[in-house]
C-alpha cells in the first residue's frame, strides 16, 4: 500500500510519530495541522503538509483530494473543558462525521481510525474487543470516544469504505512537541509531584509502537474490526514511582502513600469548587475516582498480537524509555 497517505493530527504525538514512520518507509505521506501555530512543527518532516479542520468538512474535502489511504489521528483528547459538550463530543463525534463524508467525496478506498480503550467494556478483565463497549456515561471524553467508535463503523458500512480501528491506551515516549495529558503524568511522576496514590492505575505504551500498530492495522487489520493497542498488565501509581525511583535514584522520589477513597472524594470536592473559581481543570474529581478507582486497566491484546504482528515494548521498559526522554531531551525539544 505505497498511496498517497494522509495523517490528521499530524501536530501531535501520535500523528508526529505516525509521519515520521510511513516517511521512513518510503510512503508519500500529507501531514495535517489545526491550529497556524502547529505549521511550523511539521516543516521538520519535509513532506507535503496542509491545513484541516475536522469541524470545516469543506477543508478536508480539499485537504483529501488524491488520498488513497487515510489516517484519522486527530481528535480531542481531555477529560476536562468548560463545554466538554461542544469542546469534546462535537469535537469528536461530528468530527468523525465529516472526516467520513469527505472521504467518500474524494473516493478515500482505507481509513485507520484512532478510536480508545476508552470505548472498552471494564466489566470484565482483562478487557478485549468481543466484551462490547464502555457501559460507564459519565464523562464527556469517554462517551465521546465510545460514540465516535460506533459512528465511524456505521459509517464505513454506508460509504463502503474500508475501515480499520485501533484503540491504544496510555501513550508516553519521545517525540513530543507538547505534553499530551499522558506524558504530562510521566513529567509529573519525574518531578515528585505524585504526592498520593488514588488506586488509579495506567496501561503504559510507547507512542512508537502504537505508530507501528496503526501502520500494520492499515496493511493488514480486517475491515470494521476493533484492536487495542496497550500492554497486558496495568501499572499503579506507587509502582511507576518505585520504578522512576530506581532507575532515576538522582530525582531521589518517595513512594506515594495510598489514601483512603473517602478521603480522595473530600479532597476532589474542595478542588472542583477551586476549579469553577479559577477556570481551570481540577487535579482531581469525583468522577474520576467513581469510575477509577480500584480499576486494573488489563488488556487481551491477543488480537491484535496474532493478525497485526504488533509486539510491544514492556510498560516497565516503556516508563523508563519515557522518564529518560523528559528527564534529558525534552527542553531541548
């Protein structure tokens, strides 16, 4: 598949990844950016670049022209926003509806969509693609996710366009421009700001490997199948402290005490009221620890182990790789 590829999100850390892979595999890659101010980012990949705004669908029909095989990447990825409605499910559910209808528009034959383990069932562990979809509607973000997932399978059966999901969890690593909410918990950890932990784990994964996962997905996923991207095993806060600790006994890092549920929702209270004061996303909320905690973020990846041939990199291993590139590079990125 040496067509012309297109990446959305191309800015950010996926989607970077992403060009710089399918560039080194000789594949004529369009990389995309939102926002004027991301353009220069891009330059460094020396391919073809464009301006796309998922929301301006007459920007995709013009960015898609001559495109064999998409990369839907970009997507709104937080948890918090002052109209989670419009700023995140809009964002990207309608989003994902007009990346469709300019795609079929333009004769697009492939599309990787960037789905979540968001839009997973945890009912069930380890949780695998068969269990269905995440039951839990309480946050924007994951209701966004679930629905976009359901939407761009819809859609592919209705434009007759193959389409081919990966849901990746908690990507970290090099390169970044920006901290993605994932890296941003990794420089937290560095930095012994990880004062607690809320029995709140993570399924680490190497930002490089889900860039590998996608460009496998693409060549060989089966139409309108779901894979997840992830390790097998979570990481709790206290471990991925532990493990920063030791490899990085310089940052000289304590363990993070665990603190009782009760308390978590006290604190989260005081820091919600906070947060409608000062406009910004609390470090804490109830939400969040009525639908994490105590959740092991284990995974089947045995799908996409035995069709893609995606073989990732160990949390443990991914962590350190992570802390390293924060620790050394990234103010000189």
């Amino acid at each position: 598949m040496n067509q012309k590829s297109l990446v959305t999100g191309a800015n950010g850390h996926l989607g970077y990844n992403l060009c710089k892979l399918l560039i080194e595999k000789n594949i004529e890659v369009v990389a995309t950016y939102r926002n004027e101010k991301n353009k220069k980012i891009l330059l460094e990949l020396g391919c073809e670049i464009t301006h796309v705004d998922i929301m301006n669908k007459s920007s995709m029909i013009e960015a898609f022209k001559g495109v064999t095989n998409l990369y839907a990447v970009g997507a709104s990825f937080k948890m918090w926003s002052k109209n989670p409605k419009k700023e995140i499910y809009d964002n990207n559910v309608e989003g994902t509806r007009n990346l469709f209808e300019a795609a079929f528009i333009n004769g697009v034959k492939n599309i990787l969509y960037v789905s979540s383990v968001a839009a997973l069932d945890f009912t069930k562990l380890p949780a695998k693609e068969s269990n269905g979809y995440n039951t839990d509607r309480r946050n924007w973000y994951y209701n966004s996710k679930n629905d976009s997932d359901k939407l761009a399978i819809e859609l592919s059966k209705k434009y007759n366009i193959r389409t081919v999901l990966i849901l990746p969890s908690a990507m970290i690593g090099s390169i970044a421009h920006n901290l993605s909410y994932s890296n941003k918990l990794v420089y937290q950890i560095m930095n012994g700001e990880m004062v607690a932990d809320t029995n709140i784990t993570l399924n680490w994964i190497d930002v490089k490997d889900v860039a590998m996962g996608a460009y496998l997905a693409m060549k060989k996923g089966r139409n309108r199948e779901r894979y997840i991207l992830a390790n097998e095993k979570h990481t709790s806060i206290q471990e991925s402290v532990n493990i920063a600790s030791k490899e990085f006994s310089s940052l000289k890092l304590k363990t993070p005490p665990k603190v009782p549920k009760f308390l978590l929702y006290i604190v989260a209270f005081f820091m919600e009221i906070g947060s409608k004061i000062t406009g910004k996303e609390p470090l804490l909320k109830r939400e969040y620890i009525k639908m994490f905690y105590g959740l092991h973020q284990d995974y089947d990846i045995s799908k996409a182990k035995t069709e893609l041939g995606f073989q990732p990199t160990n949390s443990k291993t991914t962590l350190i790789n992570a802390l390293a590139y924060l620790k050394n590079e990234w103010n000189n990125s």
